[in-house]
C-alpha cells in the first residue's frame, strides 16, 4: 500500500502539485491497482495451458501476381513523372555531404 507521505515525496519528485483531495484520490486509485497486480501475481502459471492456435496463428495472404492493369498504371506513372535521366526517375537531392 502506498502512503500520503510516499505519494507526497513522488509528487514532489515528479514537481506535480496535489491538493489533499488530488492526494486521497491518487492514493486510493493506486492502492486498488497494487491489489489487482498483487492478485495478478498470486496466479500459479504453470496451472496456465499455452494456447495451441488462435488469431495471430495462420496469416492469410494473397499472392503477390503482377496484372497488366498494373504495369499500364506504372507506365502512366512514369510517363507523367517531371525528371528523367538515362532511363531513371531523377528526384530532388535529400542529403548533405
């Protein structure tokens, strides 16, 4: 359990001002979360059985297939884009050396 005299010292660490009420109602705020972690820490893990599957287990992707509505969308892009140099897109410099 945290006293007012231990939350008085944080806040005064923490350069917070707290009036008595502020103070009441953290420490009562706190004491109630101490309790659950406490009951949370009582909890016997190896009474726990591991989860075999679940949500995260199988991942569904579609399969990464170039469609020529895709290369013609690319070569609009290129087509449109304001620098070209040799074949490549030219971009404005970003780094100093």
């Amino acid at each position: 359990m945290i006293s007012k005299e231990q939350l008085r010292h944080l806040s005064n660490l923490a350069k917070i001002e707290l009036n008595d009420n502020e103070l009441e109602k953290l420490q009562k705020d706190l004491n109630e979360i101490l309790v659950y972690v406490e009951q949370v820490e009582t909890i016997a893990i190896d009474d726990i059985e591991a989860m075999s599957s679940g949500p995260l287990q199988e991942i569904l992707l579609r399969e990464d297939i170039v469609q020529d509505k895709d290369i013609e969308v690319i070569k609009q892009i290129i087509a449109e884009f304001p620098g070209k140099e040799n074949g490549y897109l030219k971009v404005p410099k970003i780094l100093n050396k």
